[in-house]
C-alpha cells in the first residue's frame, strides 16, 4: 500500500510591527501632521491594534477636529515593516484625515459612497507619490 504524500506548504513568516515601531509611527504621524497642516486636529492612537491593515483610521469627529488611529498588528507577507513604509503608512492615514471632511460632504450630497471612497483612494496614492518624491522618502 502506498503512503500518502503530505505536501509542504509554505508557512507564512510573521511580520510583526513592534511596540518600537509603534513608537516610530507614532512620531511620523505627528511630524506629517505638521507638513500636511492639520495642525488643528487632535490625533491620537487607539490602544486597539488593527488586526487586518498596516494601519486605519479608527474614528474622525470633523466637528471638533479629533482623529483616531489604529496601527496594525502584522504588515503581512507582502510589506516589510521599516522606517520607510511606517512613515508611508503614516502619511497615507494622515491623508484619509486630511480628505475626510471633503468625501463626508459628496456622500452627504448623494454621491456613491464605493465610488466617493474609490475615488478618494486614487488620490491618496498620488498624493502619497508627490509627497515621498517631493521629500525624498523612497519607497521600498
């Protein structure tokens, strides 16, 4: 009788983001604060981690300019957690703030809420773009 074959499938190697980089994220989101200009926001980190994203917006009061996020617990198979993609990261949920008055008003306004936030998304990334070309930050 033939034995079966097990095959081996690949184990995915957890990428864990430390509370080091916590820290390093923590200090680029109030750096990016400032060079966004919203200096009159009040954005703090949760004490939840994100369990699926790099990181999230957890909550946003437009009213009294107070913001939340989360950092994620893991950056996945596919991103390595270092400086450049924390700071990235940073940027990018700083840019969802930034926008968030703007895509609450045409959801408001009866615009698609999925294509409002396809939309918004689109220009995230290149804002994301021009702002790590314009200061030097390479992606890895």
């Amino acid at each position: 009788m033939a034995r079966a074959r097990k095959s081996k499938v690949a184990e995915v190697q957890p990428n864990p983001v430390l509370d080091t980089d916590v820290d390093a994220f923590d200090f680029f989101i109030q750096h990016w604060q400032g060079v966004l200009n919203l200096r009159n926001w009040r954005i703090v980190r949760s004490h939840k981690r994100d369990p699926k994203n790099l990181a999230s917006i957890e909550s946003i009061e437009h009213e009294h300019h107070i913001a939340t996020y989360q950092v994620g617990v893991d950056f996945g198979k596919s991103t390595k957690v270092t400086p450049k993609t924390l700071e990235s990261t940073a940027i990018h949920e700083l840019l969802h703030i930034l926008l968030s008055e703007l895509v609450t008003e045409a959801i408001a306004q009866g615009e698609e809420n999925e294509v409002t936030l396809a939309c918004e998304h689109s220009v995230i990334l290149l804002l994301e773009k021009l702002l790590q070309d314009a200061y030097g930050i390479a992606k890895d």
